[in-house]
C-alpha cells in the first residue's frame, strides 16, 4: 500500500496541520495565537510545530507572521481533515455517539486508523446511508438496539470476549 505524506507525521503535526487548515479555510491564512487556541497548547508549542512543519515543506512560516501551507501541506491536511469527518459522521449517524464525544473520539481516532480503515468505514457509512434511502435505517435499528442492550446492563459493560467467525 502507498503511504501518505502524513503517515510521516507525528499525531501532535497532524493536529498542527489540521488547525490551520481549518483555520485558514477562507482567508488561506492563520495566525499563531488562533492555532494556539484551537489546540489548547502554548504559544510557544505552535511556534516549535511550525518550524517543523516549515522544515518538511508543509507550511510557510515566518516569527511573527500569517502562516499559511503549502500545497504539499495543504494536500496533507486536506487528508487529515477527511478522516477526523468521516470518523465523525460514522460515530454520530451511524453509532448514534453524542457529537462532543464524537468530536473527540474523532481526533484521536484518525491518527491511529490507516487509510484502509478509513475506506472501509466510508463504504460503510454509504452502504448504511444508501440502506436508509431504500426504506431501512440501519442506523436506526443499530442505536435502538445499543439502548435495549445498554438498559438490560443497567449501564455496566458487557465482559464478554467477542470472537470473529473464520
């Protein structure tokens, strides 16, 4: 399989990337101190992730400057932002998880998920989508399901060992 520019990436530069992509999603420009808030992180932080990502070709930065990234970095980030959405829609639609909890779960997830993953759970969330449109929410029934499980439980996990059918 090929790998990605970002599979070079430590997670903490991936968030770097992501923010300021996010950030600079209309003016293709964001500032130190806004990315700092974004990832709840020192100033200081963003300045030593910016060398870094300044040093790898993926974002233009100058002390006390906009930042802004390159197309190399743009193309990577525009990555990273894809797999935290479709990590997002697949636990908020499809496993009915609250978008708070989503959102977390979201960016820790799309670090440790390869693109593979990534694919199967987009065709997943089609195939759940396209169920729907043809009269079946599968969506639906699942989270109905999880409620029924979760009252029967009282809340408590459930300690059984799922094993996979060869």
């Amino acid at each position: 399989m090929a790998t990605s520019k970002s599979d070079n990436l430590s997670a903490s530069l991936e968030d770097y990337l992501e923010a300021i992509f996010n950030l600079s999603s209309e003016s293709n420009i964001a500032r130190s101190k806004d990315i700092a808030k974004s990832l709840d992180v020192s100033r200081a932080s963003v300045t030593g992730a910016l060398r870094v990502l300044k040093q790898k070709g993926l974002a233009n930065y100058k002390p006390y400057d906009y930042v802004t990234l390159t197309d190399t970095g743009r193309a990577t980030a525009a990555e990273i932002a894809k797999k935290h959405k479709i990590l997002q829609v697949f636990f908020i639609d499809v496993l009915g998880v609250e978008p708070d909890v989503a959102q977390q779960a979201a960016c820790k997830a799309e670090h440790a998920l390869g693109s593979g993953i990534i694919a199967k759970l987009l065709c997943f969330i089609e195939f759940v989508s396209h169920s729907s449109k043809n009269g079946y929410d599968m969506a639906n029934q699942f989270q109905n399901f999880c409620k029924k499980q979760m009252s029967k439980s009282s809340g408590k996990q459930d300690r059984k060992k799922w094993s996979r059918k060869k």
